[in-house]
C-alpha cells in the first residue's frame, strides 16, 4: 500500500465532537440534507476497501512471537517490517512526547488514560511529555513545533485531521526524531510506523451489511455521521455508502451529529416525525447511540435495528432492551501500541510500516463478555486495560 494516503486512507479512530474538519459541513442536524447515497463516493477506494475487508477475517500475528490474542495490541496483520537501527538509543532515560489532538470525547479520555498507565510499565521512560490541542489544528501544529526544542525520543502524534497536519508531521520527521503516527493518518509516509486498526472501511461495512441483513428491502435507514474531514471516518460512511447502494433500503438522511447526544436525539425525532417509521439506524461513530434510541423511546416507536460501539451505556441498553444491534469497534487498546512501537524503535527494532491491529466487533453471540457493571457508562469496553496494574481504578 502507498502510505501517501489521501483523506480515504487508512486510518484511526472515532472522532471528537467539535474538531475542525478538512471538509465543509453537510447541513448537520438539518432535513434538507437528506440524501440517498450515490453507487460510488469520491471516498471509496476498492483496493483499500477490499484489503480492510479480507482484514476482518485475517490472523494477527506477534512480531516477536509468543503473546496471543489476548495482547491485541501488541499484534499485527500482514506487517511489512522496517529498520530501525539507525534511532537506536542504548541505556534508557527516554523522553516520549505526544501530541495529542485532544481528550474531549470519552473514546479519547479512555484511551489516554490507557496510554499514560502503558508508560508507566516502563521504567526506561523517565519523561512523558504531553501537548493537547483541544481539538484545533493550528493549535497542534503549534504543540508540534514545539516540540522540536525539548529534547524528545520520540514524537508520537495522533493528528486532529488529516491534510492539515501533514506538513506539521512532515516537518517533523525532518528533525531526525523517529515519529510514530497513529489513530488517524496524514498524508506522508513519512513517519516511521503508522498504527491503526483494520479502518474506516472495515468499520462501516460491519455496520452497513448488518443493516442489510435486518432490515427488510425498502426499510428506511437514518445515517448519522460525527463531521467531516477525518479520514477514517469518511472511510466509514464511503463503505456504508457503497453497501446501501442497490441493497434495496432507502437511506432517508445523512445528518452530522457534531457526537452532541442533544442534537442527536433532535435529529432522530424530527426524522420520526417526517417518516413515521425508521427501522434502522447507521453511525459512523457510536457514542450517541443510546441518545437515538432513547429518541425512539420518548415517541413510543418501534425501535431499530441500530449499529452501535463498546461504549458502556450502549451495551447496557442492548441487553437490557433487547436491540436488534451490532457493535463494529475502534478499540481503544491501540492507545498502547504507540508507546510499546516508541521503545521498540529506539532499541533499534524493527516495527511495521504500516502497523495494522486486529479490530474485532461485538455481536449478540459474544455481548456478554464485554459489559462492565462496574465501570463508568462511558467506558469503552476495548480498552485492552483488564489485566494492567491498578485496573479498575484508574479507569474510574
């Protein structure tokens, strides 16, 4: 693959409410931007979307042997190794600086924590410098700047958007300080590995072809997206896209949510209101899905069949009410993946270019397993944290 990606490039994780975006908005939250999709959108890319999709099915495997599937995290799928010798740093006292491109969703605050509590399983870290951009480019091009003058290791990014942040990464990589990119791409190979799980494709076809299966032909279906301009996201709506398309639903709306629960819930009603009849749900994001269904509730209508995430609450309500649901996954465990990546490249191992996690889905079958009654609503079931030190507590 050509990890000069363009915006429908691999790439990671569920977005934050209110980032700045690449692209203009779509009219979130207004009727009038209903659309049915077209049979190909300019974010489809075949080769990509076949790749992701043979993905689902294909075997990780340990870069070092040994480990297995219960350290996720640690695995890759079909990784294409590179040299790193050349960033080796014998002895320890290593400084990892991370910028961030923000905290302000739950997925971001579960995965963070997540991160902070890797770094301290590794004593060889005597430094972990942190930079968020409360979602804002300009002030992550900033935090990467900055960087430059504080002696870092390693630079671990996780970009606010796509397009924007590639000159910003680009010029990092130039200060001879091994980068590490993950959870969203740029568009530059140049970072040495670029980590995320399977991708936006994967994501929205679990999703998209669950929809096909329960929903009867000529069902409606309400698409609700996080915003524009994230790479994997996009990804995520350009399979759905692409699976609805002859699948014989009828998409009535494509809203953007902004991951606002208010604003989803006035979305859902209104489309209730207009239709008189919803019977499936697709998000690009999951966060709010307990607000949609909660929609359906408070108008005393059938509920749909919906396309959810691991978030805590959502898995909850499935169990509790019965939803015909599924539950596609971004996991929040790859937030550990680029502190192990940072220590690997600087003993001088070698780490995969493009450094692809397993990313697997929650479905009737295997919903048990995954609810936490002891942790916060907002929990990301995925988290990969169970077994490190401390857990639950500083999760909580």
């Amino acid at each position: 693959m050509n990890r000069k990606i363009a915006v429908v490039a691999v790439a990671g994780v569920l977005a934050m409410a209110g980032c700045s975006s690449d692209l203009p908005g779509q009219g979130a939250g207004n009727a009038s931007s209903s659309k049915q999709p077209t049979a190909k959108s300019e974010f489809f890319d075949q080769p990509e979307y076949d790749r992701q999709l043979k993905f689902r099915t294909a075997t990780a495997v340990n870069l070092d042997g040994g480990g297995g599937q219960a350290q996720p995290w640690e695995q890759a799928l079909d990784p294409k190794l590179v040299d790193t010798a050349k960033f080796a740093k014998p002895g320890g006292g290593h400084h990892l600086c991370f910028s961030n491109a923000a905290v302000n969703n739950p997925w971001r605050q579960v995965g963070f924590k997540t991160m902070q509590e890797e770094v301290k399983q590794h004593p060889e870290i005597t430094k972990f410098s942190v930079l968020d951009a409360a979602g804002k480019d300009d002030k992550q091009i900033s935090d990467i700047q900055s960087f430059a003058s504080q002696g870092c290791s390693a630079l671990i990014v996780s970009p606010n958007t796509t397009a924007t942040l590639t000159p910003a990464v680009e010029a990092a990589c130039k200060t001879g300080v091994p980068v590490i990119v993950f959870d969203r791409g740029v568009k530059t190979s140049c970072p040495v590995t670029f980590i995320h799980p399977i991708g936006g494709f994967a994501f929205g076809a679990d999703g998209a072809e669950f929809l096909k299966e329960k929903v009867p032909s000529g069902g409606k279906v309400l698409a609700l997206r996080i915003l524009p301009g994230v790479d994997v996201l996009e990804q995520r709506w350009a399979a759905a896209n692409q699976i609805f398309s002859g699948s014989g639903l009828k998409v009535v709306g494509v809203e953007f949510t902004d991951g606002d629960a208010a604003k989803t819930k006035s979305i859902v009603s209104t489309y209730l209101q207009r239709e008189g009849k919803i019977d499936g749900i697709w998000m690009d994001a999951g966060a709010t899905a307990v607000a949609a269904v909660e929609a359906f509730q408070d108008a005393g209508a059938a509920l749909p069949a919906i396309v959810g995430e691991d978030q805590q609450d959502f898995l909850r309500m499935w169990s509790k009410e019965k939803l015909t649901a599924v539950a596609p996954t971004y996991p929040t465990y790859q937030w550990r993946t680029p502190v192990i990546a940072a220590l690997r490249i600087l003993t001088g191992k070698q780490v995969p270019q493009e450094w692809v996690l397993p990313q697997p889905r929650i479905t009737q079958d295997n919903l048990k397993d995954f609810i936490k009654t002891d942790m916060p609503p907002l929990h990301y079931a995925m988290c990969g944290c169970d077994s490190m030190p401390g857990y639950p507590a500083p999760w909580k």
